[in-house]
C-alpha cells in the first residue's frame, strides 16, 4: 500500500475540481440532463458534505476504535433535502478546499498507521482502514468523470440537431 501517492492525489484533487467545475457558466453548472441526475454544483456539494461527514470521520474512527459504530449517513434525496442546487459553486469549491486540506493535513500527520484494521460494517463487512483511505481517494476520480459526463452532455445540449460522434463515444 503507497497512502503517500493517494494522500498527494488527495491534495491536489481541489484545484482539479476547481478548474473543471468553474469551466461552465453558473447556470450550466446547475444544469440537471434529467430529474435523477445532478448538477455539476450538486457534485461538488456532496464532494463537500463527504468530506465533512463521511471518509475523513469514518477512518478516524475506525483508526481510533474500530468496534465503534460508524454515525449513520443518509444520501437518499440529501441532494434536494440540502438544496443543493440553490447553493453558490465557488463558496463550496472554497468550503471544500478547506476541508480537504484539514483532511490531508492529518492524513499526513498519521504515524505507524495499520491499514489492516478494520470496522465491521453492517451491510457491506470488514472495511479496512486502507480501503477506506483508498476509496476515499477513488472517490474523488467518479465524481471528475461524473462532472466530465456533464461537460459532454452539456455539448449535446448546446448543438441540438448536430452530432457529437465525430468527439469519440463516451
């Protein structure tokens, strides 16, 4: 295992994010192609919200006492029970930058850690200290290509009657 290479991926991811979600217009980013899908803002609010809530707290804990039951979290309809979509994108790419250099900031501050220990989750098992870390920083790649599938949807949009094929097939 090389938590280094994620946790310096990790460190990177905001000005990555940053850059890719402010290529758009305020309006596209709040463009939804269908009432299940999300925005590009609705994105980056749950990159934040995870963050706060979900792989930086789950892994202290696990690390800490791995027998402690994880707080519960709920993203079902979290997107429109959080308005989401009312929020203001460069404000949460702030809000997130933040975070993320606190989570890296004890990421890198962890010493002798093992990866091996793991918190017994009720519906999906054993979640190893490194597999939480590593999804943590896999995380962040499914929601660039999410966002990404929204920058070729909205090139759809933008061009009605025209196709797209001569881009490649996503």
């Amino acid at each position: 295992m090389n938590p280094g290479a994620m946790i310096e991926r990790m460190a990177r991811y905001p000005a990555v994010l940053r850059a890719t979600a402010t290529s758009v217009c305020a309006d596209d980013a709040r463009w939804k192609p269908g009432p299940e899908d999300w925005s590009i803002l609705e994105v980056c609010c749950h990159m934040l919200d995870e963050e706060r809530e979900d792989f930086r707290v789950r892994l202290r804990s696990t690390l800490e006492d791995a027998a402690r039951a994880w707080a519960p979290l709920d993203l079902k309809d979290v997107a429109t029970l959080r308005s989401y979509n009312a929020g203001d994108l460069g404000r949460t790419l702030d809000d997130f930058e933040k975070e993320r250099a606190d989570s890296v900031a004890w990421l890198r501050s962890l010493r002798g850690v093992d990866w091996s220990i793991a918190y017994v989750h009720p519906k999906v098992g054993p979640v190893r200290a490194g597999e939480l870390l590593a999804s943590w920083a896999a995380h962040d790649a499914l929601h660039l290509r999410q966002i990404s599938r929204r920058l070729y949807q909205l090139a759809g949009r933008d061009a009605p009657g025209m196709s797209t094929v001569y881009a490649g097939e996503w």
